[in-house]
C-alpha cells in the first residue's frame, strides 16, 4: 500500500464518517459526559463548601479555574454533541483549546496535588461512600497520568478527525 493510498483510506472512512451523522450510541455518550461532569462539579464543590479537608492548602484560585474550568469543558463539549448535534461544533471546540486546556489543567493538578483522598467520601451518603473510598492519594495519582496521556492522544487526534471532516463538507455533493 502506497502513501496515496493511505490518505485515501483515511479520508474516505472520515467521509464516511461525516455522512452518517452522529449514531444515538455517541449521543448517550455526550448526555452522559454532561450528567458525570454537572455530577462531579458538585462533588467538588459540596467538598469546598463543607471544607472536608478533600482540598488541601494548596488549592488556590488558579487550581479552582482548572479544576471547575475543564468540568465547563467537557461539558461543553458534551452537550455540543451529545445534546445538540453539532459534532462539527464540538470538533472545533476539542481542536482550538478545550482539549489543550484539559491537558494543562489536568498536568497542573498533577503537580501540585493540591488533595488529600483520605477525605474523598465525606460528602457522600454511606450507601455511595464505597464509590471513592478507595481511592488514595497514589491511585489518584496514577489515574491522572492515564487521564494525561489519554488527553495528549485525544489532542493529536481531534485535529486529524476535524481536517478529514472539512475537507468531506468542502466537497461537492454530487446530484
């Protein structure tokens, strides 16, 4: 197989992609990342407002803007797909910044660790405490730089899939 060829499948399974509009499957998705984001929004801030200790001395503003900034961020793009059909929208979106900005924030928390997961279930109901506590501050740790790596795929991809899908719409459609 030669380089053309190579392009060619390429473009045409992003073409083919780009015709089929976004699958239902990929729309629940988009819901669900808003409901887990909004979700994981207010655990963080029933941990802020309750000053469980979750947030250590570290936690500035700065780290606030990141944390609350990136939740904005996948909901955003969440809804733009998931909610409103708009994948060209959200591509754009993931492309020009709010993958970038998630990477970032995300690489920051990571440095300064500004948690302490030993207060992780404090605002939680006994019967869902079992859903966080478990997680030390290692593990979360760890599951950040999965995050991180995963977010720097997902940044060199995203610009690659929004091209494939320009190039399909600049196309014209034949009668």
């Amino acid at each position: 197989m030669n380089q053309t060829e190579s392009q060619e499948g390429w473009f045409y399974r992003a073409k083919a992609e780009a015709d089929k509009g976004i699958p239902n499957n990929e729309r629940v998705t988009g819901i669900a990342l808003v409901v887990a984001s909004v979700l994981v929004m207010l655990y963080f801030v029933s941990h802020q407002m309750w000053s469980t200790g979750f947030f250590t001395q570290k936690f500035g503003t700065l780290e606030t803007f990141l944390i609350y900034g990136s939740l904005v961020a996948w909901i955003i793009t969440g809804s733009l797909e998931g909610i409103f059909c708009q994948r060209l929208l959200s591509r754009l979106f993931d492309v020009f910044g709010g993958i970038l900005f998630i990477t970032i924030s995300l690489v920051w928390l990571l440095v300064t660790f500004p948690f302490e997961f030993a207060y992780s279930a404090d605002v939680l109901p006994n019967f869902l405490k079992f859903l966080v506590q478990w997680i030390s501050n290692d593990i979360a740790r760890g599951i950040m730089v999965l995050g991180t790596i995963l977010l720097v795929v997902a940044a060199i991809y995203s610009p690659i899939a929004y091209k494939f899908v320009n190039i399909k719409r600049s196309i014209p459609k034949k009668d």
